[in-house]
C-alpha cells in the first residue's frame, strides 16, 4: 500500500527505484478534496501508477477496459491523471451523461473542470448518433450548477449537428445540462 496526498495506492508489485516507485495497479482511490487545492474523487481498478518523489508528482494511466471513474461516478477518464500538491491534471477522453470531451490538458476542481483546448461532442439520449459536435474549444463543466460553457480558441468555430446535417460557426456557447439545452 501506498498513501500519497489523499491518494491510496494498493498494489502487489511495487517497484522501487532510486527515483521512482512504479506499479500496476489493482486499486487506486483518490478522495476528494476541498480549500486552495482542490481534487475530485478518482477509482480504478486496472491501472499503471509512476510516483517521482522529487518532482512531487504522481501519473495514473489507466489500463485494459477499466476507465478511471470521477466525480462520485457519474464520469470516467480513458487516460492518465497527474496527481501533484497543487491539483490534479489529466488528459484523454473524458465522457459524462451523454457527453464526450477529447483533451491533453484538463484541470480538475472538486465539482468542475476545464480544458484549454478540447473537442466536444453530444450524443443522443441513447448515446448511439452524435448530435453536436465542436472541436478546438476551451471547455468549463461544473457539476455543481449542471452547466457548460465553451468559447472557441480563435475567431469561430464549426459547429456541426450530424444528426440533422447542420453546421454553423460560433464564437461560445453554453450547455444547460438537466434541460438539454444549448
């Protein structure tokens, strides 16, 4: 077992180094955190952990089918996390409800998150057609207020509809979440 921030680690091959720790993984729980530097809740069952006590930093990558479940389980992670002292950071698909956000660059806050440069998509209620998609957008989601807010990275961006073989372009938009609205 290995406790790191409000991380727990448990694992029957750790291997040590003079640098580094490193293990496959067969449970890793992040809690929940709150104040100057926030996490959300982590799990995952099948993963690849690398903790580099000097730099103060942890890597989570999930592995096999397993996601890394957040926010109380309501959104699962298809990538890694970087767990540090001052917040957590990931990358990779990140789907929600309906939703899916592509991205080398989240923030994680208790409740929220964001991304400087993502792509977004909206599925239908029963998650087999696209129904928006954007790409090449700063990304805020808080799951506190079920709101979204994204603002396009240059002047404008393509917003497609393929469910009804729409596009426009936009400058931001927001998504009400429990009223499915843009």
């Amino acid at each position: 077992r290995l406790n790191y921030l409000s991380s727990v680690t448990e694992s029957k091959d750790f291997l040590f180094t003079p640098d580094s720790t490193s293990a496959k993984v067969k449970n890793y729980k992040l809690a929940k955190v709150s104040g100057e530097h926030e996490f959300p809740d982590a799990q995952v069952n099948d993963a690849r952990i690398k903790w580099v006590p000097a730099n103060d930093l942890m890597t989570v990558q999930n592995t096999g089918t397993d996601s890394i479940s957040m926010f109380n389980n309501h959104a699962k992670l298809n990538g890694a996390l970087a767990v540090t002292p001052t917040g957590l950071k990931g990358r990779g698909q990140f789907t929600f409800e309906n939703a899916e956000v592509n991205s080398q660059t989240y923030n994680f806050k208790t409740d929220a998150f964001t991304s400087d440069t993502s792509d977004f998509k909206l599925l239908t209620d029963d998650r087999k057609k696209e129904a928006l998609r954007v790409h090449v957008f700063r990304a805020s989601i808080d799951f506190a207020t079920r709101q979204g807010h994204f603002v396009a990275t240059g002047k404008g961006a393509l917003m497609e509809f393929p469910f009804i073989h729409y596009q426009c372009v936009v400058n931001e938009f927001d998504w009400l979440m429990d009223k499915k609205q843009l």
